[in-house]
C-alpha cells in the first residue's frame, strides 16, 4: 500500500504534464477551429454582399431603363393631352392633327399608338389611324380613375390585353380649361419590350427580374409566367410590405414560389414602377460552399494530425515517467525486502521532520532489529537467513498502513519505521504489533524475534532529527541488553530507558 502511494506520488506530475499537453493541444484546435470558422462567416457574409450588391446594381439598372421608357411614353401623352386643347384642332384636317398631336415616341418599337377617348369613352383620334374602328373604354379601369379623379395624374394599368397584345396601358386625364372631364389620352407598353430588355442581360435561369407598381402589382416578371403576372402580393399574408423596402434585401422563401432566395429591391422611391432583383441562395454561396469544404476537409485534416500527435506524445510523456517511476522506485528500495532503502528513509526522515516543526507536532521512530540474526545465518545459512529478513519486513508491512508512514530496511537486519504525528505510546503499542507478527509466524523459534526501540519527539529549533534517530537507537540497545525480544521507549531529553 506505501508503496502504491510513492508510485502514484511519483506518476503524477508526469500525468499532469501529459494531461496539460492534451488540454493545450485541444485548445489551440478549439481556437484556430474558431478563427477558422470565423474566417469562413465573414467570407460567406462577404460572398452575400457581393451578391447583394450586384442584384441591387441590376434592379437598379432595370428600373432607370423602364423609367426612362416611362417618362418618354409620359411625355407623348402630355403633348397629346395638352395639345388636345388647341383651338386649331378641331379645324385643320386629319393628317395636320395626327402631325400635332403625335411625335416620333410613338412609332416606337414596343409603345403601342396613342388613342383619345372623349368623355364618353368613345375612341375619337388614333395615332396608327386617320380612321379609327368605333369602340368604346368607358369601362376600363383606367378611364374610370381619370374620370372620378382629377388629380390622378400619369395612371399604370395592370397587365391587360390591349389591342391584341399583352401590354401594361398608360393613360393621362384631357381637361379643359375649368379643369372638366373631357377624356382620356392612353397608350401601351407592350409586353415584348420587358422580355426583349430582360434577355440582355446575363442571367441565370433560376435568376428572377420582378417589375411591381407602387401598389405591389407584379407587372411583370421573369421567368415570365401568365398566372404571375397581375397578382398583388398585398393579398399574400406571408409577404408584409415592411419585408422588402427601398434599397432592403430580403433572404428566404419569395411569394411566388418556394426557392430561397436573396431579394434585393431597388433604390428609388419616386418612380411608379420599381424593380426586385433575386438569385437563389445555392447560387449565391455556390462559391462559399465549396471553399468552405475545401478550407474544412484541409484544417480537419491538421486538427487530426495535431490530435494525434498530441496522443502520441502524451503517450510517450506517460511511457518517460512510469520508466522514471520505475526506476525511482527500484533507486528508493530494497531489493530484497521491498521496504524503502536508507537512502529513501533519510529523505523522508528529513522532510517529516521539518513538516512536524512547522506543524509543532510529534514524530515517532522505530528502530527493529533481529534478534540472533548472525546466529541464525551461520546455522541455517544465508538463504534462509534473505528468508527470515523478508518475513519480519511483511510483518512491518502489515502492521504499518497510514499513507505518510515510512518503513525501511535501515541495513543488515535492522529496520525502522518513521510514525509522524505518533505519540510514544501509539507507537510502542505498533512496535509490540510488529513484534507479537514476527513471533507469531517464526511459531515461536529461536533466532527469529526482534527488538525495538522507541523514541517520540516534537521538533523545536535547534534540534535535529539525528537526536531522534540517536534516541531510539539507544533504545533499541537497551532492548537487546535487557534480553531481547521486547520493546523499549526512549525518555527524551534524559534518554532514561523504560521497559
């Protein structure tokens, strides 16, 4: 047991070195496992800025092209509808008229030609025609807004068939000069135009160009889908205004179909019509992803090279000390009896002895002897005598248990046992323990009981721990003139002997 404790005592700090290698080792992975992961986030937020950049570029684009369309388109129907109060044109003939009212925007290609309606809805001048076919728009919703409201200004229709074609209808209101409903001058951008602008442009297919009105009417959208376009998305409860604002981006699932995407809407805020640009999410962190295994497979691959290596290490530290313990032990005891040598004893005697005057406690020692032990090598011979030496340190052994007690064999056949913190009478009473053992197993025989003697001291300065290795020496020499077999304790400081 004492020595299983010296060994422990001996492994530790060795383990303890191991340990703190292992620790160190999982730390330094843990923290370039974290600026690695670090590194990777800020690499993946640079990717969606990147991303979002672009997209905001793109719709912005888009939307000063549609509005540039816009204005010139509104232009025309200004010209038409403030020409429209001339005096002169309900005099000159119909190709001066046609030559007055329209320019050259309106031959454009994609614009549909403009048309008046009086304020009847009847159709009474086209820009395509000097003989317009009769027909009648009271009912359209763009006539109805111009007539019902006065201020309503240039007027956006959704997406409509218009003469044939699908087209989203602009329209003004013609007053007269008390500010009367006298009609409406309409025209249309055709559809043609959004897809001939749209295929410009490099885009993915999963890549999506979305046109809304201010009332979040999709006017127009790629990839173009019928049942798409016209949809409001304020009737869609998943899809709030405050999501996507001015110049805001959005990532996740669209209103349209299921496919995250990052949105990016944008910047301007007084054209009628604006633009939301979005790329897929796969798409966008594409590139990220497969940096990111690369960057992943390359620094799992360290971790597990450092992790082993620090095992590997770890195991040979542990390796290095059991050897050192090993051979601290076999330097430390005797090899015959597996009690502690005398070189280990006048260490620990040392360090005991300066614990005990800190402490101001007592510190008792034994020394054994055995008795006749010449005799009974001479008679038995030096086999049997090795024998009799290994007997008399088991019954030490057993009789000595506390973890800070030191048994050794002090040479020849004596021994000592060091008891801190051991009065003279506890350890008179461990010294006739050992010797009743030894008599016991040796049944009694000749030659094969010990002596002891006893001495208990409390350190004070100014006294070393030799007067207590003197005391209980003379003690132990009373034991053997006073017949042996026995035990004698020392009194300290006369040194007078007691039975």
């Amino acid at each position: 047991m004492l020595s299983g404790w010296r060994e422990a005592t001996a492994r530790r700090p060795w383990r303890i070195s191991a340990k703190l290698l292992i620790i160190s080792s999982v730390v330094t992975v843990i923290g370039f496992s974290a600026i690695c992961v670090n590194v990777m986030l800020d690499m993946r937020r640079g990717e969606e800025a990147l991303a979002r950049q672009t997209l905001e570029n793109l719709a912005t684009t888009i939307e000063a092209d549609i509005s540039r369309n816009v204005e010139i388109y509104d232009l025309s129907l200004k010209a038409v509808a403030s020409n429209m109060l001339l005096p002169e044109i309900a005099t000159v003939s119909r190709p001066i008229r046609q030559l007055i009212l329209f320019d050259h925007a309106t031959t454009a290609k994609h614009f549909g030609a403009i048309q008046v309606f009086d304020a009847d809805g009847g159709l009474t001048i086209d820009a395509s025609t000097l003989d317009p076919v009769p027909e009648n728009r009271a009912d359209e919703e763009y006539f109805r807004v111009h007539r019902d409201n006065p201020n309503a200004g240039l007027f956006i229709s959704r997406p409509m068939l218009f003469r044939g074609a699908y087209a989203i209808v602009l329209s003004r209101r013609v007053s007269d000069q008390d500010g009367g409903f006298m009609g409406v001058v309409a025209g249309s951008i055709r559809f043609s135009y959004f897809h001939e602008l749209f295929e410009r442009l490099s885009l993915d297919p999963e890549d999506t160009i979305t046109v809304l009105k201010r009332d979040r009417t999709i006017m127009m959208r790629r990839p173009f889908d019928l049942d798409v376009i016209g949809r409001n998305l304020g009737d869609r409860s998943n899809w709030k205004p405050e999501i996507l604002k001015e110049a805001r981006s959005y990532a996740g699932q669209g209103p349209v179909d299921a496919t995250p995407r990052l949105y990016v809407r944008s910047t301007s805020i007084t054209t009628p019509l604006y633009v939301v640009a979005g790329k897929p999410l796969s798409a966008v962190f594409a590139l990220w992803q497969r940096e990111a295994y690369r960057i992943g497979a390359v620094v799992l691959a360290l971790i597990l090279f450092v992790l082993a290596s620090t095992l590997v290490l770890a195991r040979e530290i542990s390796r290095r000390a059991d050897a050192e313990s090993r051979l601290e032990e076999m330097a430390t005891t005797d090899a015959l009896t597996g009690l502690r040598n005398r070189r280990k004893f006048d260490q620990v005697i040392d360090t005991e002895w300066r614990r005990a005057a800190r402490q101001k406690s007592e510190v008792a020692l034994l020394m054994i002897d055995a008795d006749h032990f010449k005799a009974y090598n001479d008679t038995f011979g030096h086999q049997a005598g090795d024998q009799l030496l290994v007997g008399i340190a088991i019954c030490i052994s057993d009789s000595v248990r506390r973890a800070g007690d030191c048994a050794a064999r002090y040479g020849g056949e004596e021994f000592a046992v060091l008891l801190p913190n051991t009065s003279a009478a506890d350890a008179f009473k461990i010294a006739e323990t050992i010797r009743a053992k030894v008599l016991g197993w040796s049944d009694g025989g000749a030659g094969s009981t010990v002596s002891c003697g006893i001495a208990s001291l409390a350190p004070t300065s100014g006294i070393d721990w030799s007067v207590l290795v003197a005391a209980a020496d003379k003690a132990l020499y009373a034991a053997k003139a006073g017949g042996r077999n026995q035990s004698v304790v020392a009194s300290l400081p006369k040194l007078s002997l007691v039975a």
